[in-house]
C-alpha cells in the first residue's frame, strides 16, 4: 500500500530511488566499504594510495633503467661484432696478398742470390785464369800460341762481366774514391763579409766606374757655361 504523505508536501518519487541508488554505488577507484557505502577516503587512505602508486614508478623506472642498460649492452655487442668482422675479413685480405708478394718477392730474391752465387764464382774462375797468364815464360817459339790463348782467356772474362753487368746495375756503378771524389765535389758559393766596412769597401769597388763617369760629365757641363 503507498504511504501516506502530510497534505501540501510534495515527494518525487525518482529523486528519492536515484539517491538510493548513488548511495549504493561506490566512488570511482575507492575501495568499497560493506558497511558505509557512501563514506569518502580518508586522507590516510589517500596517503597509501599515493605511496603504492609511487612505489609502482620506481619499480617501473628501475625496470626501465635496466632495459635501458640491456641495450646499451646489446649495442656494444653488436658494434664490436661488426668492427671483428670487418677487422677479420680486412686482415685476411691483407695477410693473404702480403703472402703472395712475399712469396714472389723471396722467390726472385733466392733465384737473384743463386744467380749472383754462380755469377761470384765465374768472376773468381775467370781472375785465376787471368791471374794465370805468365807471359814471362813466353818465348818466340810459341808467342803466338800463347798470346792467342791469353787473348782468348781475357775475352772470356770480358764476356763473363759485360753479362753480369747487365744482371746486376750495382756493378755499373762508379767506383768513389777519396781525391777525386773530393775534387768533384761543387764549389762552394760567393760568401759575403759580415762586416759593414768590407761591404761598403766592395760596393764601391763595384761603382767606382760609375761615379767616375758621372763626375767627368758634371766637370763637363760646368765647363760649357
């Protein structure tokens, strides 16, 4: 049965079951109370949720410290995997041809040295063998013979180092000897004095002939009038 009301007064009927309704209804991110429905936080409350939530920040940014140091380290890692492949491959490289030209290079060096040991022992055969002619012991019987064979033996030799001349240019180079490599030697240049007066006294050796000339022409126009 509807309750009955005291004349004159006027009760909305929605206001009074939308207020009952908002009482039951708990705030936005509080905890429900079971007991007082429509009680606000309490500024302890408030407290404890500011800390817990502060509290999730720094737990947050530690994690986002050590994610941070994870890709810095991640980052030199990869820098220096990079940096050993390309230092690998560049070495490689490098170490391969170095091998090739060494190779070739010793390769000419021993046949240079097996051909200037052959070379050395020729030139010292063929100083026994111009050594060897006595032409003292020649007599007229066999002059002839002899100086045919001392011409030869020197052909020979002259042969042996025209040839080794070719293989190896250090032996056409000139021999230096100490007077004549002195007397080559260029002239050193014109040194002038440091004194002032020396100077003055070859600057006017030098003009002489000019200040003459100069004189006899003034004498000269003094004269003419």
């Amino acid at each position: 049965m509807a309750a009955h009301h005291e004349t004159g007064e006027f009760v909305d009927s929605d206001f009074q079951s939308a207020r009952q309704a908002g009482y039951d209804t708990p705030a936005p991110g509080l905890p429900a109370s079971p007991s007082l429905p429509n009680r606000l936080p309490t500024r302890e409350e408030i407290e404890a949720m500011v800390s817990e939530k502060q509290i999730k920040l720094a737990e947050l940014k530690r994690a986002q410290e050590e994610l941070e140091r994870e890709r810095a380290s991640l980052e030199e890692m990869r820098r220096r995997q990079a940096e050993f492949q390309t230092g690998r491959e560049e070495m490689l490289q490098h170490l391969t041809r170095g091998i090739g030209l060494l190779d070739e290079a010793e390769l000419n060096a021993r046949r240079d040295a097996e051909q200037m040991a052959r070379t050395l022992g020729e030139f010292r055969q063929a100083v026994c063998k111009v050594q060897s002619i006595n032409e003292q012991g020649w007599t007229p019987d066999n002059y002839n013979v002899e100086l045919t064979r001392g011409l030869t033996t020197i052909e020979n030799a002259r042969m042996e180092w025209n040839s080794a001349r070719l293989k190896f240019p250090l032996l056409t180079a000139a021999p230096h000897s100490g007077p004549d490599a002195a007397s080559s030697k260029p002239a050193a240049p014109f040194a002038l004095p440091a004194d002032l007066f020396q100077l003055c006294k070859i600057g006017l050796a030098l003009t002489w002939p000019l200040v003459l000339l100069g004189g006899c022409i003034f004498l000269a126009l003094l004269l003419r009038r």
